[in-house]
C-alpha cells in the first residue's frame, strides 16, 4: 500500500511538472482597443502607431486603414500567457511622438484577451530621438552583433521585459526610437555586443532634442579592446573642416605625450581618429592642424576626458588658429540682380567675425566681369587702408539693387583659412 501511495505521489508531481512547462509554451491572441486621450487616431492627430510587443517583432501601422477609416482595434499577435508590457507611441506627420503608454497586461489561457488602451498625450516640452547606429560602417549582421544597450544621461534605457539588452535590428530599424525626452541638450552612451561581450561602443556622444520634433541621431561605434581603453577624437578647427582651414594633417597629444603618428587630414566636419591602447581614467588631449610643416591651429586649453577600460569615448576638439591668426576671403556675388550682365547694382553688405564683430561696407555686382566680388587680404599682402579677416567662420548679409529690383541675402556662411584664403560664393535671391 505504501509502494502505490509513493508511485501515486510521483505520479502527481510529474503530472503538475509537464503541466508547468506545458502552461509556459501556451500562447494567446491579443487585441488592443486603441484611444489617444478619449479620442480615435484621426481626430487626435496621429499618423502612425508602432507597437512593442515582448519578444515579437514591433508592429508599425498607419492610423487609417485602406478604406480611410481610423484604426481602432487590432489583433497585435500571439503571446505567451502569464503577464507581458505592451508598449504604445503614436507618431505625428512630422514624426514627433505625441502619445505613449506602457501597460503590464495579464494574458489568460482561458478567457478574454482583449485590452483597452488609452494613450497619453505627451507634453509639448518633449520631443523624441531616433538612434540610428552602425558598427564602423558595417550593419547588424555583418558586425555579428547580438544585443545593444543605450543610456540617455546615464540612465539606462529598457525595452521588452525591463531588460537593457534591446535588439540591434527591430523592423527595418537598426537602432531604437527614444521618446518623451526633455527638449535640449543631452548625452548618448552606446555599446554593442556579441556573445554577451562588448566589441563596440561610443560613450559621451553630444546629442540634443526639440519639444514636438523627432530627431534623428546616426552614432558610429568604435571597436572595443577589453584590456584598454580608446578615445573617438573629432576635431575642427575654428570651427572649420580641414577643407577650409587648408589643414594637411592632424596631431594628437594626450596627456602631453603624442599618441600615434600624424594623420592625414580628412574634408569631413567634424574629421575623426580612434585612439587606442590608452589606460583607464582621466586625460587630456591636445589638438595641431598642420599645413606642411607649419604648426597653425592648436587648442587653446586641453580637453579632459574620462575613459573607462574596455570601452570608447567620444571628445571632441577644437583648435583655433595660432598666429597670424588672420587669413583673407574672397566673396563672389551670383544669383538675383548680381547675374545681369547688362545691368550693374549696388551692393550694401555686412560681414560677422567669429567672435560678433560687424563691418559694413559697399560693393558693386553684374553688368561688368569686373564687378565679380570682393576680396580681403591677409595681413602679408594688405595695402594701406586694407585688413586681413579673423581666422574662423564668418557670415554675410547682403542687399543688391538695380533698376528698382532688390536681391538679398541673410547669414551666409563663408570660411577664412589662417594664413591663406578661400574663395566663397554669396548667392542672393
């Protein structure tokens, strides 16, 4: 009799184990029921919904259906039961989430599975952020990368489950949509990972948000060395790329010491180098912009930076020009009453240094192959009367009239080298 109580008792653990793990494989249909604060899609002003869904793909729909009618249900998939976050945004026309909810739901093996959400509108005061990242320019797939964590200001950002590990790829995404984040500036840190170590990341990473505006944000990760730390340098130089500045190459010292050769100067704004192989902690860097030889642009105070061991951070340099610190510019006119070349104007113009200082002056365009521009010399080839400009970005308003037809122009940009000049076209209309 003991022996059948004993075998009956086995019997019914068992019993309840297949059970268990039978209950955990079972899975539900789920519909939402879907309100923006009270009101269906259309008359709440949204364009698109996109549905987190645990550990299913995320859905993306529009707001109306193909027949013009406002979406409001949805079969969203099947889950498996036990409780689960389904989290809502609804987007704008011009891409700006404008609702937002995150509700734990308790989805039942027998019974209804049906759920009303009704989304919150999301203040004025936050926009969102749409990370866009890649692996030294190679994708998901081909970087072999299996998760990815963000943190905004420090804080870590979670997805399905309150987990940080989000997927590398959601959709036709490879990055994630942040949202509800306070408009102004703010700070990324990104990091890859294969196999449960990090092999890319790109920390400190300058960022900034507009209330109602969804912002696109493209961060290139750096490879990782889990025995050292690197530092993602981005230089300018006076705010120039080394296109404009007529840099040839760049030099980096950290902690007074220069880290690796010379590198050649790319046209990209900003320009970058990987530094590797350096120790964990705080540093300082220093930036030189050379032109041949000539040392012309190096920065004024070190940049500080913290590195933590095995991972890359991103700083960020510039350096403005060391002596003469005075370059030239020349200033084409074109478009508007400028292309005539049977009628001359006058041209009225006021031109701002890097540093808000105004000068006005007058010129003449069209009518003659003479009247093309004007041109500032450098301190080198001035003649009495004349001046060379700062070396940096300037700007330049500019009014020409002829023949009661006026064309304009507010806050061009153009660019002055140290030491040589540019020539620069100043378009009106």
């Amino acid at each position: 009799m003991n022996t059948c109580r004993r075998l009956q008792g086995l019997l019914a653990v068992a019993a309840l184990f297949l059970c268990s793990a039978a209950c955990k494989s079972v899975r539900r249909e789920v519909v939402v029921d879907f309100t923006f604060a009270g009101q269906d899609c259309a008359t709440a002003g949204v364009a698109t919904i996109q549905i987190d869904r645990g550990d299913l793909t995320p859905l993306h729909l529009d707001c109306q259906d193909a027949a013009g009618r406002p979406v409001t249900s949805l079969n969203i998939g099947s889950f498996v039961i036990g409780m689960e976050i389904i989290t809502v945004r609804a987007f704008n026309a011009a891409g700006a989430i404008v609702y937002y909810s995150a509700r734990n739901v308790d989805i039942v093996a027998d019974g209804s599975n049906r759920f009303a959400i009704d989304l919150t509108a999301v203040p004025v005061s936050t926009g969102s952020l749409t990370v866009q990242w890649n692996f030294d320019g190679q994708g998901c797939a081909a970087a072999g990368i299996s998760s990815v964590q963000v943190a905004l200001d420090g804080v870590a950002i979670t997805g399905a489950n309150a987990s940080p590990d989000l997927p590398c790829s959601a959709d036709s995404l490879e990055g994630t949509v942040l949202s509800a984040i306070e408009g102004g500036r703010h700070t990324l840190d990104v990091e890859a990972f294969r196999d449960g170590q990090v092999v890319s990341s790109l920390l400190n990473v300058p960022t900034a948000v507009q209330a109602g505006v969804n912002t696109a944000q493209a961060v290139t990760l750096q490879p990782s060395n889990p025995a050292s730390a690197s530092a993602y340098l981005l230089w300018t130089f006076g705010g120039m790329s080394c296109a404009e500045a007529k840099v040839d190459s760049l030099r980096a010292l950290v902690d007074g010491q220069q880290s690796g050769s010379d590198v050649a100067c790319v046209s990209g704004n900003p320009g970058a180098v990987l530094l590797t192989g350096l120790g964990a902690g705080d540093h300082s860097i220093i930036v030189e912009g050379r032109r041949g030889t000539r040392l012309l642009y190096q920065t004024r105070s070190p940049v500080s930076v913290t590195l933590p061991l095995g991972l890359t951070t991103l700083a960020a340099a510039d350096a403005p020009a060391t002596v003469p610190g005075y370059g030239s510019a020349r200033l084409l006119w074109a478009g508007g009453v400028c292309a005539s070349a049977s009628t001359e104007a006058v041209v009225s113009y006021t031109i701002r240094s890097p540093y808000g200082q105004n000068t006005s002056g007058t010129s003449t365009c069209g009518g003659s192959s003479g009247n093309a521009g004007i041109e500032f010399c450098t301190p080198t080839s001035c003649r009495v009367g004349e001046a060379g400009l700062v070396a940096g970005q300037w700007t330049i308003d500019a009014t020409a009239t002829a023949g009661g037809v006026t064309s304009s122009v507010l806050g061009a940009h153009f660019t002055v080298p140290n030491a040589d000049e540019n020539t620069s076209n100043v378009v009106l209309q």
